[in-house]
C-alpha cells in the first residue's frame, strides 16, 4: 500500500467519522425514481445503500416505476396519459403498474442480494421487506379529468414500518397503496417517500434524481458562475417555487422541490436532491460536507461565531494536522481553552471547518490574526474568506487600524486579499520580543478602512 493512498486515506476518513457517529439510529427516506433503475445504476445505488445502512442508518427506499410502466403501455400499443403530471391509471395501466413493480421489486431484493468476495457488499446482510404499508384514496375527478386508478397516501402503518426497521431490514416500497376494501391505487414515487418520511419524522428525506439540485440562480443556465445551491433555506425554496410554474416533469425545478418543501414544513429535518448520473452521490451527499447536491433546511446549518469553550475540541482536532506538518505552531489545550474568546469559527452541522483567533496589541492600534486554518474538506468555498471578514469587524469594532500575521506557507493566500509584506521590526515591540527568528515567518499587514 503506498505513502500517497496513506497520506489521503487517513485524514478523509477521520474527517468522515463526525458523520457516521451523527448518522447512527437515524431514519433516512430515499426515493429513486426508475429512470435511476432503467438507467442501470441499480448496482452501485445498493452497494452504497448497504454500507450506509452498515454504519447504523435506518433506511426506507421508494422506488418509482415511470418509465417501466411506460415501456410496458407502448409495447400494448396504450399510449401513456398524464394530467398536471399525476397519470390517469386506466385498468390497462394499472396491470402495467402492478407488472413493473414486481419486476423492479424483483431487481432490487436481488441487487441487495449479492455478496460476492472482493465487492463493496462481501460479507454483508442486508434483508429487504416490502409490505402493505401505505394505505391510499383515489384521486377522484379533479377539474374534469377522471383519474381512475390513481390514488393519494391517506395512511402509513408507521408501527409496522419501525418494527420492520428494529429488525435491521431495509423497508422496501413500492408506489401503490390499497384502500380499505382492497382496491389497489398507483401512487407517485415523490409522494409516498414525502408522505413516509414525514409521518416516520425521518431525519432525512433523499431523492435521488434525474437532475443534480437547484441551481444558485434557478432562473439561469448552468455554468461554473451559477453551480448548484448545496444548501437552500427554506424560506428561499418557497419564493422559487412561488415564482415558477408547477412542476409536472422530473426534470422541472420544482418537481422533487415541492415535495422537500411540503416534508421540511411537516417536520423532517433535511429534503435533498442529488443526482443519479454522479457515481457514489449518495456518499457524497450523507459524508462529505457541502454534499454535492442541494439540502432544503428550515434553518442555514452553517454558522460563523465567536468560539465558546465547548468549541476547544473542535478547534484542536481541526488544527493538529496543520501544526504537525508545521504550517502552524503548536497550540496546547490549555492555551486555546484560556484564550478562546479569541477564536472565531464556521461550524456547519456541529462540525467546525474553520477557525481563525484575534490577538490585540492596542498601544500600536494593530492585532494578530492567529492559528488561521481551513479543512481541506472545505478549502475553496470561502470559509476563509468569512473568517477573515469577521475578524476585520471585531479589530474595527476596537478601534484598531490594522490587523497582521505571521505565516511560512500561506503568504499568497494574504497577500491577494489585501495584505502587504514588511520588515518582523514593524511589529509590536511585545509581540517582536516572542518572534522566532529561527521560524523566519513573514510578517504580513492589512490596513483596515
């Protein structure tokens, strides 16, 4: 095994490890649509589904069939109907529904079926059970459209669903529901998960999608200057969908966005919409932290705040890295608990990713900005740029004119966001008498306006 695979090994696993602890006994809804299915990443979806559901998640799965049943109404020469983009589930459509679900149920048990030596899933066990959990209604006639066999979830058995979960399976449903005297309706794929999750009060509802989220300007093309909202208020998810019309196709904005929007008000933590076309995305999205595609939250889960001493570890197990490859100076447990008024950090999700501590020499109207560091999980999305900002407000908030640092590695970084080299005689004379000049650190400083 190389030095290189070790070297990013270890510190990425490390960095995943606030997640798995957070994640464990927690309930996640996953819808997968069957254009996921059809487009054969049925395999790999499993094989990530089963090590999550290794690392102590609950998880229930609702697979859609759209595309299936389609296929299956063409090749009787019935052509698909939908109306505002619920389908009209004629008798000849619901015999298709009712095919394709079995088919992909087939599929799915088998998919997390295999264990075969040297695969992601060796070894493991995961049992799959489907039921009659969801009890519906139909539609009924709405503006004149008749639709017949389509239904809406009126009921989820969530005891049998959490029983089935306490036995470790992963509960498998699929989109039909039955109603009292045993008629059977064809459900949407994005209603039942949304409906499941909110009555189960799961911690995450997660739709993996034809499209890779919400676009930063939604009323704009994809590019590099408007990529993907990771994390979308939900304040902010209403006035998009408030401002574009009803989304009746899976690739319209608001098709899966209304659906995290209706289970985020009912009370699930976090709605997510990532994409199917990105290998591993559910990984991504649950481990890494800005995800990779777009979190409806009630709340920003991200903050930037003065440190308070529930922070120390935090701050400790970010910067040891940093101080053992000598980009900083080692700081002990006691100095950072005495000074930790000091600090200012961006936690997202209990997590700190950055940190940076203010030191003040008021006689020469000037501060240290110390023990300035970013996590490499984070670096490149201007956490440090929001740091820096904060504590350029608290030195004018004191009256000071200037703040500087002292650095051997990040001098670039600095000097394009304002700062200017000078002499280590320019510093404060009791900041000067603890230089190392054995370190050589340049001494960098920013005016404030």
């Amino acid at each position: 095994m190389s030095a290189v695979f070790n070297f990013t090994f270890v510190p990425w696993f490390r960095s995943v490890a606030p997640y798995i602890h957070k994640f464990r006994n927690q309930t996640f809804v996953i819808g997968i649509p069957g254009e996921a299915i059809a487009a054969g990443k049925l395999p790999n979806l499993a094989q990530d589904l089963a090590l999550i559901q290794s690392m102590g998640v609950r998880i229930v799965l609702v697979h859609g069939f759209r595309p299936q049943v389609n296929e299956q109404l063409l090749a009787k020469g019935h052509a698909p109907r939908y109306h505002n983009g619920t389908r009209i589930t004629d008798s000849v459509a619901l015999d298709c529904a009712q095919e394709a679900a079995g088919q992909l149920r087939y599929e799915i048990e088998a998919a997390f079926s295999q264990g075969l030596p040297n695969t992601p899933m060796a070894g493991a066990t995961v049992r799959v059970i489907s039921g009659n959990f969801i009890t519906a209604r139909p539609v009924g006639i709405v503006d004149g459209i008749d639709y017949q066999h389509s239904g809406l979830v009126r009921k989820v058995d969530v005891d049998g669903i959490l029983r089935t979960l306490d036995m470790g399976a992963v509960v498998l449903l699929s989109p039909f529901g039955f109603s009292p005297t045993g008629e059977a309706f064809n459900l949407s794929m994005e209603e039942v998960a949304t409906s499941v999750a909110t009555a189960l009060q799961a911690d995450k509802l997660i739709f993996v999608t034809e499209i890779p989220g919400i676009r930063m300007d939604p009323h704009a093309p994809a590019s590099d200057d408007n990529p993907i909202d990771t994390e979308l208020p939900l304040a902010q998810a209403e006035r998009i969908l408030a401002e574009r019309p009803p989304g009746h196709n899976p690739t319209d904005t608001g098709f899966y966005l209304q659906h995290c929007v209706k289970a985020c008000k009912s009370g699930v933590e976090r709605s997510h919409i990532i994409p199917f076309a990105v290998d591993g995305s559910l990984l991504l999205e649950v481990y890494v932290h800005d995800g990779i595609g777009t979190m409806v939250v009630d709340e920003k889960l991200e903050e930037l705040r003065e440190a308070t001493p529930d922070d120390v570890g935090g701050i400790l197990q970010l910067i040891e890295p940093f101080e053992k490859d000598g980009t900083l100076v080692k700081r002990s447990r006691t100095e950072i608990e005495r000074d930790i008024s000091n600090y200012t950090i961006v936690e997202h999700d209990g997590v700190i990713f950055a940190c940076a501590a203010l030191y003040p020499y008021p006689e020469a109207k000037t501060a240290e900005m110390a023990a300035v560091t970013v996590s490499p999980q984070a670096q490149g999305q201007g956490d440090g740029e929001k740091i820096l900002r904060r504590i350029e407000q608290r030195a004018k908030y004191m009256g000071l004119e200037s703040i500087f640092v002292l650095t051997t590695r990040t001098m670039h970084w600095f000097i394009k966001r304002g700062f200017q080299a000078v002499d280590p005689d320019w510093l404060p004379e009791a900041r000067k008498r603890k230089y190392n000049w054995d370190r050589r650190s340049m001494v960098l400083v920013k005016k404030l306006n």
